[in-house]
C-alpha cells in the first residue's frame, strides 16, 4: 500500500496498452472504442505519435462533425512517464482535464487517467473527511427530463454528470457523460440545397426564371432519444452515496469498486447536499 504518492512514478500506475486512434478516421469510429471499452477519451495517433485527443465532451459538442481531425483537441497537454503522480494529479488539476497521455521523444507510450490515481488514493489511509472537498457546482434535473434535453443542460451547464431528482426532491442516481453516449444514436439523414445558375447582381433576369440545381447531401448526427432521463438510471440500480463525514479513501474505494466518476453526498433524509467527484479526490495529494 504507498504510503507517499510523491514518490510512486507516471510509469508505474500509467496504462500502456492504450485505446488509440489513427489519423485520418472517422467520428464513428472513435465513438466504437469510447462504447466498447468503456473509457471517456481517447489519443489520436498518427505514426505512432500523438497528433490529439477526442473525448466524450468534443463529440457531444460537434454532433454532426464526422471528420476526426476537425473534433480533436491538437497538441494536448502531456507528462514524462518519470514524473511522479503528485505532478500528474497537479496538472490535471491546473488545466481542468481529465487524462494525461505519456509520450516519450512525442510517441505516445501510455496514458494516466484521473481513475488511476484515484485507485491508488484508495489503497492509502486517508481519512480526511470529504467535506473539505465536495462540489458546490451541482446542476440537478427531474426525473421525467428527456434525455435529449439532459443533454442540453449538460453541455451549457459544462458539466459531466448530473444527479437525477423526483418529484419530492429525492435522489434517484447520476447521469453521466458516459450514460448519454451509451444511448445515443447515429442519425442519417438527406438535406437539400438549392443554387441559382443566375448571378445575384444580373438585373435583367427574373427570380422565378432563374435556373437552379439542387444539390442533396447526406447529414450524420449523434442524436439522443427523447426518453426520460429516469430510464438510464434504472438501469444503473440504487446509487452509491456518501455522507459529509465519509473519508477521501473510502469514496475513493467506491468509485474504484464501481468504476464511476463521482459520488452523490446526501443527508439522512436522502436529500442531495452536493456533489463528489473523483477530481475533488486529487486535491488531497495535492
């Protein structure tokens, strides 16, 4: 069990087989792996050296951009694989990310993410009570929201996850980021445009006498269904929760045990007092 993460080294905890995209590809594409591998990002590679990084949130925020060049993030920020996790966890909380991709001579070698060091916090001791550390920037929805709205909200509200309330202003679970992809669709379809062979400033010809030529295309968007929100998190089960007097390592434990990213804290009444997030978790090596 470390004891001082100051002295554990991004080589040690990174993940090496790394879930990786290849320039040039497609929006598609990236969405297949961030489903069937269950993660939230992925590096973008080109000849085996890091071009960018697509996560969840650059494909909720282009949803009809099918271009993987055009989502990405070039010249993500990055960390040596002799760095200790204390820096890892300090620049993932300087630049307000989620991975850190580990490159050595610009080739992409592995990938450190906010779930490994939060898995490392859960081996230690740490029995500050995470009340020190809990969000206050929680943005709640009703249970009967439409998932395609919860979608919205999300993303002008910038945040990844959001606790799910009825109508007694109880807490039904957490929807997240990773819930909404697992539900999205990829919808085809054909629109139309029509362009005048006439030129705008030619007086002598009529509007209605212009010769036009449509041009039809395909469009490709991600698009979420209109069921409520309370159909994803039945799914999920009873939500796991803390209360204010919970220690950081034992959140951190919960998180790892059940591979999510935040934790709801509640009073003894279940009503919602904020929000943990593994992030928060980092602040205490930190």
């Amino acid at each position: 069990m470390p004891n001082n993460p100051g002295n554990m080294k991004v080589e040690e905890l990174m993940i090496r087989d790394v879930a990786s995209a290849e320039l040039p590809g497609s929006r598609d594409e990236v969405l297949s792996i961030l489903k069937n591998k269950h993660i939230s990002g992925v590096p973008v590679v080109k000849d085996g050296k890091l071009a960018g990084i697509i996560t969840r949130t650059d494909l909720l925020k282009n949803p009809e951009e099918e271009q993987m060049a055009l989502i990405m993030t070039r010249n993500p920020i990055t960390i040596e694989p002799d760095k200790s996790i204390v820096d890892a966890a300090r620049i993932i909380l300087r630049n307000n990310i989620r991975r850190l991709p580990v490159v050595e001579n610009s080739h992409l070698v592995g990938i450190i993410t906010i779930a490994d060091i939060v898995g490392t916090i859960a081996r230690m001791d740490i029995n500050t009570p995470i009340s020190e550390y809990v969000g206050n920037h929680v943005v709640t929805v009703w249970s009967e929201t439409p998932l395609s709205v919860v979608g919205e909200i999300m993303e002008l509200a910038d945040v990844k996850a959001v606790p799910i309330l009825d109508s007694s202003l109880a807490l039904l679970g957490v929807a997240s980021d990773k819930d909404l992809i697992n539900a999205s669709i990829i919808e085809d379809r054909t629109e139309k445009s029509d362009m005048s062979a006439a030129a705008d400033d030619d007086a002598w010809t009529w509007e209605s006498m212009r010769d036009t030529m449509s041009l039809y295309y395909s469009v490709s968007k991600i698009k979420f269904p209109v069921t409520p929100v309370k159909s994803v998190i039945e799914l999920k089960g009873e939500p796991d929760t803390a209360v204010l007097s919970s220690s950081v390592s034992d959140c951190a434990r919960k998180m790892r045990r059940n591979q999510i990213d935040q934790v709801p804290v509640i009073n003894n009444n279940n009503k919602l007092l904020g929000l943990l997030r593994d992030k928060n978790l980092l602040e205490a090596i930190v």
